[in-house]
C-alpha cells in the first residue's frame, strides 16, 4: 500500500477516530503485525499534539503459551504495577487507539475454560477502575492487515498479496479514500439525521423477523435514545468516532426485556475462535438456549461469563446496502462484519445512550435499564429479507427496515 494512502488512514484515526487534543497522553494497542503503520500512527498523534504515545504490544501465541503454562491465579492476578498504571489511566484520561489484526482463529486449541475463568478474576480488580472512566475519555478501534488474517480472508494467493488486498478493503471500507475526514463528516452527518428520526418515534420495542427464522421482541427503555456515528467524551465535550468503520445506528434495549429466536447470518469470531451458524432463543430477556455448528461451547461459556452475559446490550441498524457487504468480503472481524448487517450484542449495555446521561452516575443509568457484563459481544443477523418493526407506547407500528434496508 502506497505511503501517502496510510498517512491519511492514519491521520483520520488520529483527528476523526481519537481526536487527540494538545496536551493529551494517547495509548495505541497493537499485534506485531505492522508496526511501520504503528510509527505513523504515533506520529500523527504528536502532530495532533499529543504530549506522550505509550504503545500495548500483544501476541497471540504468547497468549496461548501463557495460558498453557500459568495457573489460573496467576493468569487472574493483577499485578500492583499493573493497577496502578490502570489508575493513572483513570485519572488522567488518555486518548485510547485499537489496532486490530489478529487472526480470528489464532486462540483455537487453548483452554477457553481456563482463560475464561482467569478474565473473571481480573475483572473484579479492572470492572470500578473502568466503570470510572466510562464514558469520559476517546476511544476509537480500527483495523490494520495481519498476514494470517489476511490469508484466512483471501485463502489461495501469497501471504504478500493477501495483505495488500486487505489494506485496500480496509480503506475502501473505512472511507479512508480521497478526502477521509470530509467523508467522515458527512458520514455522521447523515447518522446523525437517521437518529433523529428514530428517536422522534417514541419506540416501545423492535421486532424482527426473517425467512431464515428470526422472530424476536425486543423491549426499549423509555428513556433510552438511539446512537450513531461520532460521539462527545463527558466533561471534556470532545467529540470522537468510536468505531472506524462504522455504518450503525443502535440503542441499548431494556435490561432482561427479549423473547423469541434469533439467528446468525455470520460467524462470531470470540476471543481467537470462530463460532458458526448459531442461534439463540431468549426467555425472560436471557438467552435460554444455545446452538452453533461450530464452536457451541465456547458460545455457551459466553453467555455464562457473569450475570449480565446472556442479555443484551445493543440493538444495531445496519443496512444491508453497506460499503461493507458490498465489498463481497467476509472479514471474520467483529469491526467489519457487524457494520455489514444488523447486529445485537450480548453483555454490557451504554449508559450513553441514556437521554441526559451526561447528568447521571454510571449506577443511574444502569437502573434504568442498561445491562452490565464484563463482555459485549456483538453477533451479526441482517439479512437481505430481514424486517424490523418499531412499537410505539400507543401500540402503533412504524417500518424501520424492510428487505434488509432502511424503511425511511
């Protein structure tokens, strides 16, 4: 890929995505896999007039080696210097960056149990550091190729080739091309417009439905709003897109309120392993029943990670006409696949979608009805037949996606 192409993928995260302020610490997470690009970024960042750029390296294997040989108290262990450097981050509120890369099925064969119970225990230690920062600082997750990712999305052609092929599809879809900062502002523009609509409708519940067996209600919170495209850090008011790319409107739905089954229409790539062609049927607002093709274990270690686990957190409206789905591509990526159809997500709900939550402690929001989990696992139904129709409290129905797309 041609340097001019990612400096600009690499200013756009840093000026749309995180919008670094003068001043501002920014942390950037990373695999091994481009670090060349991991330079630009960081550079960018101090253009923008970041005061520091401290990088989080990761490697899949060594997670897996880890895993292998430590024991669970030692995997779950928060190490002091490791909760302070997580309290410094509270306090002084860095800009966070996401780099994704990592091959969907590069935790296949470790022990999930295992891993999954060492997450819990250190979670206890992280959930008040985070529920803290929640909402108060920027944060935006984009994607860079990885050779085993790139090889897995286009299977037959040379590590080399496969990579490049996937940058192109990266900033095609990310809207990275020609001009990416006005594309984003017109992005939002119209996200922002769709919104607005929504939320004029006074919805009491979503209902979806498709050929492929799809039919479940899923109950609004009153004072819940619907989301899309940048958002504003509390306090400082600074404005930042949390996702690069993104093509959702969502809203998070009433805590424990969804009946009736829904199916996937992609797989779920959870923590290095792909779940395929599954299907979840709620009771009572949890997911009382579990079945995949592929994976179902790992599916229904998820749903039981905490209390929150098996409700959802998220309803997303994606069109099926998106940049995304007509790439042709199948990504095995939650950042791309997800913003290529309808979504819901299981797990932790966004007080931010709370109308004045501005105003509201984190504990107020949630008593309204935003679920709390320590995962948000977003799994993908949009369909090209799929329906989607809103309740208002007066019990009129308003079309909100006909055939996949956009009803209005």
């Amino acid at each position: 890929m041609d340097k001019n192409s990612l400096e600009k993928y690499a200013e756009l995260i840093a000026s749309m995505g995180a919008n670094i302020r003068q001043g501002q610490e920014c942390v950037i997470n990373a695999e091994l896999d481009q670090p060349e690009f991991v330079d630009m970024l960081a550079e960018e960042c101090y253009k923008l007039g970041a005061a520091k750029v401290m990088v989080d390296w990761s490697h899949q294997s060594l997670t897996k080696l880890h895993t292998q040989y430590q024991t669970i108290d030692t995997l779950g262990r928060v190490e002091e210097w490791e909760e302070r450097r997580l309290t410094h981050r509270r306090d002084t509120l860095p800009a966070m960056i996401y780099l994704e890369s990592a091959d969907p099925d590069g935790l296949s064969g470790m022990d999930q149990e295992k891993w999954a119970k060492s997450v819990q225990k250190r979670y206890k230690v992280i959930k008040p550091i985070r529920d803290a920062m929640e909402n108060k600082y920027q944060w935006c997750i984009a994607a860079v190729p990885g050779k085993k990712w790139a090889e897995k999305v286009f299977p037959g052609l040379p590590a080399d080739e496969a990579v490049e092929k996937l940058w192109e599809a990266i900033l095609y879809t990310s809207r990275a091309q020609g001009d990416p900062v006005e594309n984003w502002k017109k992005h939002n523009a119209d996200l922002r417009a769709r919104c607005d609509y929504l939320n004029s409708l006074g919805l009491e519940k979503l209902h979806y439905t498709a050929s492929n067996g799809t039919d479940l209600t899923v109950g609004l919170i009153p004072r819940a709003v619907f989301a899309g495209g940048d958002e504003a850090a509390v306090g400082s008011g600074i404005r930042f897109n949390p996702n690069i790319p993104s093509e959702e409107v969502f809203t998070s739905p009433m805590k424990g309120e969804a009946e009736g089954i829904v199916y996937s229409t992609r797989p779920l790539s959870y923590r290095g392993v792909m779940i395929e062609d599954f299907s979840i049927r709620f009771e009572n607002g949890r997911a009382a029943e579990v079945h995949a093709a592929k994976n179902e274990d790992v599916l229904k270690s998820m749903v039981k990670m905490d209390e929150g686990a098996s409700m959802l957190g998220e309803c997303a409206l994606v069109p099926y006409d998106s940049p995304i789905r007509n790439s042709g591509i199948m990504f095995y990526n939650t950042l791309f696949d997800e913003n290529a159809a309808c979504h819901l997500a299981l797990g932790m709900g966004f007080a931010d979608c709370i109308a004045g939550y501005e105003n509201k402690t984190l504990e107020e929001c949630r008593a309204l009805g935003v679920n709390d989990s320590m995962i948000h696992e977003d799994f993908m139904i949009g369909s090209r037949d799929l329906d989607i129709t809103g309740v208002s409290a007066d019990g009129r129905e308003t079309p909100i996606f006909r055939h996949g797309g956009w009803a209005f």
